[in-house]
C-alpha cells in the first residue's frame, strides 16, 4: 500500500530524526475525551492535533460543521508541531482511521507527499505490547510552506452542477448512459441509512445529495482486524466505478469522507477530490435539493 503503513513498519522506525508521529484521536460526544487520551499514553514520540481546534475552523452558516481552517493557519499548525517538507508524517487515531486520513488529506492538500496512515488504531498497539508513554515530546518548531492543490477540492457549486446533471438525465434517451458516464461520480460516504434519509442523528435534515451513490466508509476496514483491507479486496469493492471517471466524495461534515479518498487511491482511483463541506453544507442552503431513497 502506497498511504498505509503497518504498526511493524512504524516500530522499525519509531526514532528515526524525520519522522513525525500524530495521534488524532477525537470523538464527538466527548470532544476533550481524545486530547485527555493522549495526555494519558501515546506512542513515544507523537504529537497531538485536535480535530476541531487544529484540523477545522470555526463553524459558520456555510461551510459544513468542520470547515476547512485557513491554510496559513494550518500551516503554522503544522510547523508548530515540528511537520516540515522532509518530515515523514505517520498519523494514527482510535476512530477506525477517520480522523487520520482527515489530516492525511489534509497534508496531501497542502502539499506534503510523506504522509501515511497507520492501519492499526492506538489500542490495537497498545494490546500488541508495543511502546507506549506519558511523556511528552521535546518538539522544536519549523516553518511548513504551503503548495495547495486545488483539484483535490471540490466546492458546492462543482457539487451543484454535478447534481443537476444527473438529475436532467432522461434515462429513455439512447444516449442516456453516455451521457451519464461523462459526468463526475457523486460518492455519499455515510451509513445507508443515514444515505436513505431513514435517520440523521446529526444533521437538521435527512437524505442525501441527488445523483449520489452510497459506500459506506467503514465497508472498507477488517472491522476484526482494525485495519484496511488489502488492494485486491479494495478494488473489488469499487469495482463498479470507472477508474477513468473523476469522483468527488463526500459524508457528514468533509471527515469520514477521507477513508474512502484514501481507499479510493490505494484502489487505483487517481482523479478524486472531497467535497469538504459535505452534507452539512449542502443543507445549508435551502435552494439544494434532497433525495430521499434510493436512487
């Protein structure tokens, strides 16, 4: 795997100068639960960034509930907790990899290729007797430049435009299906029923963006074995997309649509981007249409 690497790989290298480890973890229903976690014990070495505080900006009408931070902000975020253009990031969380491929995508967004993802959670190493600690890490700051890369983001407006589409397809036209393949793959990430509009046990309206199917992201990991399935088994699970057609992915708030980016990648899929805002942005403009059931 290209963006995955095991918790042997990271031990064989857990003190390597370059090397810059990152616990994420966070929950929503305890926001100060992943940050009191870390304080607590860590894998030696690693650094601490929030989800909320560090890797979002503040919530405002658009935007979605964990908007993108500003990337200067970001940058010096970075810089902060020692991350440079040498550095070799390896980040992990006990979120199923959420959180982790969130600031994956993130550093990728900004620029940084050196960045993996551990496929093992924290107590998947702390029960394999792997190095734990309390203490924290001398961190010495350094100043990250920011390169963005646009085409790794789509806005509400791409999203529009990608939905209408599918929705003016008239599928007794004989140019239907061509038609259809010519236009960007909308990917809902969440859990199906939440896709369905049968529950939101978040957001103030159900359903999700027309035009959009559903994989869900946890269909993606050995739920046993806490880690990814391999590339073989990956690419069977998004067999029915087109490895040629740009795909645009999106969730709740822009955070577990990363996994599935990332799967994504590991797949083959090279033309992919997030619609970070996702469905809590798309709900917070009256004017956007809902689709309830299937499609």
């Amino acid at each position: 795997m290209q963006n995955i690497v095991s918790m042997k790989w990271l031990l064989a290298r857990l003190y390597e100068p370059d090397m810059v480890i990152v616990d994420c973890r966070f929950w929503l229903n305890d926001k100060s639960a992943g940050e009191a976690a870390y304080q607590a014990e860590h894998i030696p070495g690693a650094v601490y960034l929030d989800l909320e505080k560090d890797l979002s900006a503040p919530v405002t009408a658009h935007g979605g509930r964990h908007p993108l931070p500003d990337v200067d902000q970001f940058a010096r975020t970075l810089g902060k907790a020692g991350i440079n253009q040498n550095s070799r990031v390896v980040i992990y969380d006990d979120n199923k990899g959420m959180n982790a491929a969130r600031l994956w995508w993130m550093l990728h967004y900004v620029g940084h290729q050196q960045v993996y993802v551990l496929n093992e959670g924290f107590t998947t190493w702390k029960n394999a007797k792997f190095p734990v600690t309390s203490d924290q890490p001398v961190v010495i700051p350094t100043t990250f430049v920011a390169r963005v890369q646009p085409d790794m983001l789509a806005d509400v407006e791409e999203v529009r435009q990608v939905s209408q589409a599918y929705r003016s397809f008239n599928p007794t036209d004989s140019a239907y299906a061509e038609n259809k393949t010519s236009v960007p793959i909308l990917i809902d990430s969440r859990e199906h029923k939440r896709y369905l509009g049968l529950e939101e046990p978040i957001d103030p309206k159900a359903g999700h963006i027309p035009g959009a199917v559903n994989y869900f992201w946890l269909d993606t990991r050995h739920d046993k074995e806490d880690r990814y399935d391999d590339v073989e088994q990956l690419e069977k699970h998004f067999a029915e997309l087109d490895k040629n057609a740009e795909i645009i992915v999106y969730c709740g708030s822009g955070v577990s649509a990363c996994p599935n980016v990332l799967a994504l990648k590991e797949a083959g899929y090279q033309n992919v981007k997030l619609y970070s805002g996702s469905w809590s942005d798309w709900i917070s403009y009256e004017e956007n249409p809902i689709a309830i059931g299937k499609e």
